[in-house]
C-alpha cells in the first residue's frame, strides 16, 4: 500500500511501552499521511506479528516500520543479521514500508534481504549522518542506489543555510529518475526542507507527536506541520517568507502570519528560520518575498538591503525587509506596533511619559512619543545609555534605580525584564507606579509583574497589542492587503493559553 499522492506528513511514533505505543498510534492518525513506528524503542520481546498487525490496523494510514541500529542513531543494540533476523519476524503485518539503514543493507547482502522480502513491503534504504552534510552527497545517493531500494532516504545534519538546496537537488534528481526520495536536512539550519521538500517532491516529511518526542533535531509536530503551515497544500507556486534570528524557537510570528495569510486566502507560508550565522544567510535574502529580523540580526542586516524606509533610521534598526523589484528594502513595524498599542492614549493633549529601557525596542517608542510632541524621561540601570538615548531625540535621562522619583501620565517598559521565564521579576515595583497608563512591551506572559501590580491603579496595555500591530503592518507591507488583524490577536492568544 502506497501513501495518497497527496500524503506527506509522516508522524513518527517512538514510545517505549505497548499502551504508550498504541495510545500514540491512535491520536496521531489524524493529522498523519503515514505513520512511522520506530521498532527499536521498545523491547525486541515486544515486537510480535500479532500486535505489529493490530497496530498497523489501527494506524488506518500506510506505516513504514523501522528498526534503528545503535551506530545509526537508534537504539536497537544487535547486529546487522539480527536487525534483519527481527524485522523477517514481523514481515507479515502489513507496513508499507521497511526503512533499513545503507550499512545493514550493504553488510547482509542481496541474498539475505530477499529472505525477509514478500512483495508486501518496499524498500527504504536510509543513510543517516548527525554530524555534517558530507560534500559529496552523490557518493550517497549511488550506494543507496546499488542496494536495490524502493526509496532513497537521505538525513543529513545541516551545518549551513544552503544544505537545504543541496538535499532538495538529490529529490529533483529521483523524480528525474523516477524514484521516490526523502531527504531531509536535520538541525535548525534545515527547517526549510522539512517544510519545502514535500512540495519539491519528496516523498514526506517527519512530525514528532509533540514537543520533546523528536527522533531527529529539528522536527516539527504533526499538529503544527498540518495546521500552522499546511504542509499538504504547499506547491511549487508558494511564495515564502519567514523570521531570522537566533534564538527564535519561542515566536509566535509563524502562528500569526501563516493565519493571516490564510484568511487572505493567498498562497503563502510563514517559515522559523533560525539564523546563527547572518552573513552565511545573506546569499539566500532574496529568496523569500520578505522577512522579520529579530535579534541580533537587526542592525547587521541592513549591510545587505538596497534601500531603507525613513522608519528605519528612527529606529536605528530594521524588523522588516521586503523584497521588490528594483531591490531589498528594510523597514521597521515596531513604530507602528507602539502606535496600535497606545491607540487613544496619543490621541489627546502630548503629555508626560516615562520610558524604561534605552535599546532597540525603546528607540521605537521614543520616535513614536517625539512624533506626538511628548515629554520625555528616560530610565536605563546604564544611565550613560539612557542619556545617550534622551540626547538622540530630545529628552531627559535618569538611572532606573531613580525610577520611584517619578509619575506622568504613560509608563513604558522597553525591557525585557519580567518576560518568561523570569515571571516575577518587574523592572520598578508596580505598586508604587503613578501613572494613568502603563505599557508593557513583554507580551510573554499577557499579564506581566508589573501590569499585574499596576492594573489596581491604572490603565494597562500589553505587548501583545504591540506585537500584533506590528505584525500586521508586515502582513500589508509584503502583501498590500489589510491584514485580519483581530484573528491574528485571537491565535497568540489561544497558542499561550495551551502553552500555559
């Protein structure tokens, strides 16, 4: 049995005990294509042809079965004779597949494999490296091919951005061929195959059942790769985009966007692309229709655009590139972010204003609170830093430890002080804060220390407010459509409630 032309989220269960095993079996099915059952998790007693039938039943999806040898990153202890001894058992249970590794194949030989061959099965011949991308991966691929496999599988550790195109090239290769391949660049470097691959034509990806069960680094959930990206719908027409920086395992960016974009109904995808390395990057910017640029990468990426939006030199800083026809353009939502946030707040008479911080994210609401002709006194624990900031754009500086010196009409948090983990920590004590409104830019958790504390007296506003503006003005900038901007509130707010 062959997946649906169509299937390509193969979800891997790897439970060490049968009820697990099969409780795993069950719930993953329905955000699976196929199935994968790692064999080596559980105790070779526990691999009978009865159970293995009943599984693969349950499944209701084609299942590829896999016993991973030791060496090969799996946990089966034998032999390669043993490894094909224990997989002949369960020959007859029904998978689709056996994924058997290069080396077992290449040490057993053709004769042995055609023992436990029944016409029920095809091949995946598997190479698998966790530490590099070997240069030649065309030496790979012809000993996947002497072993006579159905499908060539090809893992590889992505040490660099361009693994990826180097592991799609060896897809467009088996359809040249006409042979079935799974390639997959592991590591946070490859995320882009695990998300493109399928729509170049490999046969699938890999999906973890949930955070922290990965077999490999840098799988995502079944969950996420249906439902956040819509895996089966990506084709050779989508165009992406995606944020860079590092680390960016924690935003909710892909969430937001790739809701947006399907409310628009356009053919677009939202990507995590984790960016250690920005100069080793910078070959692959015009790829992507645009991209968010988070820390640290905010102030280097602007040695790679062609033009910049007065937005950013208010800022000193961009969050937003877009790619248009007579170059790469750098913008920064963070100011219209502040905007949205303080909506109504900066409507009135300018007033007093009291800033904390004096980086990237308080130069935003300096520009925006100078535009509206606000007073303004700038807290930092580096005093010369907040002077530094304040002399930029008119203002007074004073040290954070000073802060219970003063009150005004808005108070506004540019640290990162009181973001999760550190929930209990607050940049000045909230109790004591007299101010009509305060702003917090952390938006993770929603209610801050110091939102929580100052919300018995005054009027608060979270980062998430911010967090979807500026989000917004990206969706409008890449797109020219109005983004949906109360549905993208509403999906943050559901991802932390079940994260929480």
């Amino acid at each position: 049995m062959s997946p649906s032309p169509n299937g390509k989220i193969c979800t891997v269960i790897r439970e060490c005990a049968p009820g697990d095993f099969e409780r795993a079996v069950l719930e993953s099915r329905r955000d699976s294509d196929l199935l994968e059952f790692r064999l080596d998790y559980l105790d070779p007693s526990q691999l009978t042809p009865q159970r293995m039938q009943r599984w693969v039943a349950l499944a209701g999806v084609p299942v590829i079965g896999t016993l991973r040898r030791k060496p090969f990153g799996g946990r089966f202890e034998g032999g390669a004779i043993q490894q094909l001894e224990m997989l002949g058992r369960i020959r007859g249970a029904g998978f689709s597949f056996l994924d058997i590794e290069v080396e077992t194949l290449e040490a057993v030989g053709p004769t042995r494999l055609e023992e436990i061959r029944d016409g029920s099965w095809r091949l995946i011949g598997s190479y698998h490296n966790f530490r590099d991308t070997p240069s030649d991966l065309q030496a790979v691929f012809r000993r996947i091919l002497a072993v006579n496999a159905d499908v060539v599988k090809v893992a590889t550790l992505a040490a660099d951005f361009a693994d990826n195109f180097r592991l799609l090239e060896l897809v467009s290769q088996g359809r040249r061929q006409g042979l079935p391949v799974i390639a997959v660049a592991m590591g946070e470097l490859g995320v882009y195959s695990r998300l493109v691959a399928p729509s170049r034509g490999a046969l699938l990806t890999y999906a973890t059942t949930r955070a922290g069960r990965e077999t490999a680094p840098g799988q995502f959930t079944s969950r996420d790769l249906k439902c956040v990206y819509r895996l089966n719908s990506i084709d050779s027409r989508t165009l992406f985009y995606g944020v860079i920086g590092h680390p960016i395992g924690h935003s909710l960016s892909p969430q937001v966007h790739n809701h947006a974009f399907r409310q628009l109904g356009l053919n677009c995808r939202y990507l995590p692309l984790p960016t250690p390395d920005l100069e080793a990057f910078a070959p692959h910017l015009q790829r992507f229709g645009g991209l968010s640029v988070t820390l640290p990468h905010k102030v280097p990426v602007l040695r790679y655009v062609d033009e910049r939006h007065p937005s950013v030199a208010a800022c000193g800083a961009a969050n937003t590139l877009v790619r248009r026809e007579d170059g790469l353009w750098a913008y920064n939502t963070d100011l219209d972010g502040v905007r949205h946030a303080l909506r109504g707040c900066l409507d009135g008479s300018p007033a007093r204003a009291v800033l904390l911080g004096a980086g990237g994210a308080a130069r935003s609401a300096a520009a925006v609170l100078r535009g509206a002709g606000w007073r303004v006194t700038v807290l930092a624990r580096n005093r010369s830093r907040a002077e530094a900031l304040a002399g930029d754009f008119g203002f007074e500086a004073d040290s954070l430890d000073r802060s219970g010196r003063y009150s005004g009409d808005l108070l506004i948090n540019a640290t990162p002080v009181g973001m999760s983990p550190a929930i209990h920590d607050s940049p000045v004590a909230g109790e004591e804060t007299r101010y009509g409104t305060v702003f917090d830019m952390v938006y993770n958790p929603l209610e801050t220390r110091l939102l929580r504390e100052a919300g018995k007296r005054a009027r608060v506003v979270s980062g998430l407010e911010m967090f979807v503006g500026q989000a917004a003005r990206q969706c409008f900038l890449w797109t020219g459509r109005e983004a949906p901007l109360q549905g993208m509130r509403e999906v943050v707010l559901k991802r932390m409630m079940n994260d929480e």
